[in-house]
C-alpha cells in the first residue's frame, strides 16, 4: 500500500523544491493532492496514478492553486517503493517543456 502521505523534496537542474503528496489508494489506483513551492511561490496540484508491484506512477494532472503570477510543470513521476522502516518513494520525473529531475519522497 502506498496511501497516505510522503513528504521529500524533487530537483528540477540545480534546484531542490519540498514536496508533499497525500495519496488515497484503491487496490491498484492511486488519487490524492501533492503540494510544492519554489522560494515564495506555492503550488498544489491534482494527483492520479497506479501501482505494478513497487513501481509507482503518479501524474499531477491540474494545477488547483497556485501564487499568483507562478507556473508549474505537470509532473509525470516515474518511482519505487522501497520498503522498511521508513519507506520511501525515489526515481524520476518529467514534464513536457520543462527540465526533468528526480524525486525523492518518505513515509515513516
């Protein structure tokens, strides 16, 4: 299972952005809200996604708030679980016209 929520950061060049994402999960489907921000601009955007095993795939799908005169990248994350004492969520993202990076998220 991989409900509930993952806190970590994603880096997009040389910048490194906090990112929390909250996740309800049914059987394989995932849904839920991520929420990032970059110096003084935030964003919270609509998460779907799916699970095959420990690969997960989250798409953030709209932008439903934002500060204002900020743009956001619509994510594709591209992750595995690795499980343990603190689970975590790691691998890659990309987005179309903007430069890809990774992520990295943890649920105690």
């Amino acid at each position: 299972m991989v409900g509930g929520t993952w806190e970590g950061s994603f880096t997009q060049g040389s910048t490194t952005c906090p990112y929390r994402v909250t996740l309800n999960q049914a059987q394989t489907t995932l849904e839920g809200v991520a929420t990032t921000q970059s110096h003084s601009a935030f964003g919270t955007m609509r998460v779907k996604g799916f699970t095959i095993g420990r690969y997960v795939v989250l798409q953030e799908t709209e932008v439903l708030d934002r500060s204002a005169g900020s743009s956001w990248c619509l994510k594709t994350l591209e992750t595995t679980l690795t499980p343990g004492i603190t689970r975590a969520l790691a691998g890659t993202w990309s987005a179309v016209g903007c430069i890809p990076g990774s992520i990295s998220v943890q649920q105690p």
